[in-house]
C-alpha cells in the first residue's frame, strides 16, 4: 500500500511540475537561456582561445590567425594574443601587417625583444635594410646576450655596408 501511494505520489508531482512547466516555459527558457549565454561567453573566450594556440601550434596559421583577430577584438590588451597574430601574418606572407601586430606587442610590452627582432626580420624581408638594422639592435639593446639577434645584426650590416658599396651580397 506504501509503494502504491508513494507511486502515485511521485507521478502526481511530476504531472504537477510538467503542467507548470508548460504554462511558465517561455520564462524559464529566457531565464536558462540568458544564464548559458553569459557562461558560454567566458567559455566561448577560452575555448577561442584553446583553438587558436592550437591551431598556432600546429602550424595551422591561416585557421590561427582568423581566431586571434576574433579574440583582439574581444581583448585588444592581450598581448600574447597581438605577438602570436603577428606570427601567423608573418608565416602567411603579410610582412606589413606582421611589423603592425609586433610593434602593437611592444606597446602593449609582451616579449618585446622578440618583437623587435621580428620587426627586424619583417623589414629586412621588405628589404629595407634600414629599418632591419634599427629594429634589431634595439633587440640587441634590451638583450645583449641573444645570439640570434647578434647574428642577425652581423648580416644586416654586411649587407647594409655590400648594398653601399654597389655589390652584390652573399649569404
């Protein structure tokens, strides 16, 4: 008789709630729906996030960079987020827009001798000699010990000092 009652019980609540359910539903869905849309907002900056390192990873720089300037727009200051757009600009073959993303890391001072030394490398791609030397002894200036950057700095002078001269370079 006990198992009888508490069934009958159980099923009759459940048709209560079901029937209140019907009746308040829009409510319910517009007060579900705006407590997903605000949780999904920080998850959908995270999972953004995930994908693109992901993406930048695994060389993947074309998907990478479409996902950083998505999230630059939602976090400009982010300066992991600027250096690596830069990255991906520079590995698609955008030198100009790389130099704009870097120089936006140093501004924003997220690895700039790194930055520096990719502007470096960005100008000297453009072959402007010039703005290759400025750039990577302002790296050099903020890490002496960067052998990379000295090396760099080496080549640029040599082909700086060849292209005064009228020859042609060797490297």
């Amino acid at each position: 008789m006990k198992k009888i009652c508490l069934m009958f019980l159980l099923i009759s609540t459940s048709c209560l709630l079901c029937s209140c359910l019907n009746n308040n539903d829009k409510a319910q869905v517009v007060v579900y729906d705006s407590i997903k849309s605000n949780s999904t907002k920080i998850e959908s900056e995270s999972y953004l996030s995930l994908k693109a390192n992901l993406a930048y990873k695994s060389r993947g720089y074309f998907v990478a960079s479409k996902l950083y300037s998505s999230l630059i727009c939602k976090d400009s200051a982010n300066g992991e987020f600027v250096f690596k757009k830069g990255v991906c600009c520079a590995k698609l073959g955008c030198k100009a827009d790389a130099i704009k993303y870097y120089k936006k890391a140093v501004y924003l001072k997220y690895r700039v001798p790194d930055s520096y030394m990719n502007i470096s490398i960005a100008y000297a791609s453009l072959l402007n000699d010039s703005l290759a030397l400025v750039y990577i002894n302002k790296c050099i200036s903020l890490d002496p010990n960067n052998q990379k950057a000295l090396e760099l700095e080496k080549l640029f002078t040599h082909i700086s000092k060849s292209k005064k001269k009228g020859k042609n370079v060797d490297i």
